[in-house]
C-alpha cells in the first residue's frame, strides 16, 4: 500500500555491524532514512564515512546527545566535532537540537542543511510557549524544524495540531506527539501538512509511540476505508 505522505524509516543499532545490517534492510522501499548513529554503542566521528557510503538513499544524520534525549554519552567537544563532520559528509540533513552550542558556529551552507529539532519527553507544553519556541527555531533559519511533546491526554494532541496550523507557506514543520497516545498524530498530521512522519523496522523501541512503516500502513487503510 502506499501511504500518501512522506515517511522516513528509522536506523538503529547498538553495533556498528547491527546497525549497518539494519541501513540494508531500511533502504528496501524506503524514500528517506534517519540515521539515529547515537544507538551505536562507543560511536566515533571516523565511523560517519562508513556509514555514508552506505547510506545511498536520502537521509537524515541524528547523533543527539543524552542531555538531549538521547542515547549519546561522550563529551560535549566530541559531540560537536561529529555534528560538524556530517554536515559536509554528503547526508541530506543532520538533526541538531535547540540549544545546542553548535548553532551558533554554522554557517549559511550549513544551515541549509540543518534539521532543528525541539523536544519535551515528559509532556506537552502550553499552546503560548510552544509558539514561543516555534518563533525561536524559526530565527535560527533551519531547513526544517521538528517539534515533538509528549502526549498525556487529548487536549495535548490539539495544542499540537494548532502548532501545525502556525505553518507557513513553503515551511519545512514537523509536528509530532510521542507516547502510545501520541500515535494517531504520527498518522493524521503528515496529511495535515507535517513534513514527514518517522517509522520503524520490527523491534525497535529508540523512540516512544514510535510505529513500524507496515503499522502505519495499516492504520492508515482502516482510516481511508481502503
């Protein structure tokens, strides 16, 4: 079946060889990767090449840190110089969150290419303060902007869908509600103009609420009646 929107499958791995077995198996009917090198267990800045000559199809380079959420737990000189290299390694785009140090050293060519994400694992917050960081991340000049909260109840996936309403014409937003709760909006928002929506192989559990591509396909055809 094909889900009329973009989905971007998620690679993961606690090796380097599991998680390049996973990137094989990923691209099979993939259009987009995101490439989450922070599951990989003592991840070094010279395994970005290896993973770029396998990488063939559009992707995403996610190495978030885990004062960020993540699972990254080298030093912040260390992160930094791997978010640096992958911006000029050939990926798409490179996932880097607000706050991080780094924003304030890329340039114009980089921030064509940078993916500024925002997110809140324990709740979603307030309408007014989630317009205050879309303001924020839009002064950064991202290439797109991602914003993902946790979902504890149904007023939250409403505050989101009127964050997705702030969109502009043209803009590159993501907006999506984490948990088991959260899941329909990995569905619903793409068609309601969501850049992308993310997706997992079988068995992966690197993000909450996260569903595999044949899930949301399924889901998909029960709401289309199709």
């Amino acid at each position: 079946m094909r889900v009329p929107f973009k989905i971007c499958t998620v690679v993961e791995g606690n090796t380097l060889p599991v998680f390049l077995d996973h990137l094989n198996k990923a691209k099979e009917g993939s259009a987009k990767l995101e490439l989450r090198v922070d599951s990989i267990k003592d991840f070094e800045e010279e395994d970005i090449d290896t993973i770029k000559r396998k990488a063939t199809i559009s992707s995403i380079f996610t190495c978030r840190h885990v004062k960020e959420g993540g699972l990254f737990s080298g030093d912040a000189k260390e992160h930094k110089a791997i978010l640096k290299k992958a911006f000029h390694s050939g990926f798409d785009y490179v996932d880097v969150s607000l706050g991080n140090s780094l924003l304030k050293s890329l340039d114009s060519k980089e921030r064509k290419k940078l993916l500024l994400s925002c997110h809140d694992f324990e709740s979603t917050p307030s309408g007014k303060k989630l317009a205050e960081v879309l303001a924020r991340m839009r002064r950064e000049e991202p290439a797109i902007i991602k914003i993902a909260t946790m979902i504890n109840g149904p007023s939250d996936v409403f505050t989101l869908a009127d964050i997705l309403k702030e969109k502009k014409e043209k803009e590159k937003l993501i907006v999506i509600g984490m948990g088991e709760m959260g899941k329909l909006t990995r569905v619903m928002f793409p068609a309601m103009g969501s850049y992308l929506t993310y997706a997992s192989l079988e068995g992966s559990k690197i993000a909450p609420g996260l569903m595999t591509r044949k899930q949301m396909e399924s889901v998909y055809k029960i709401i289309t009646n199709s």
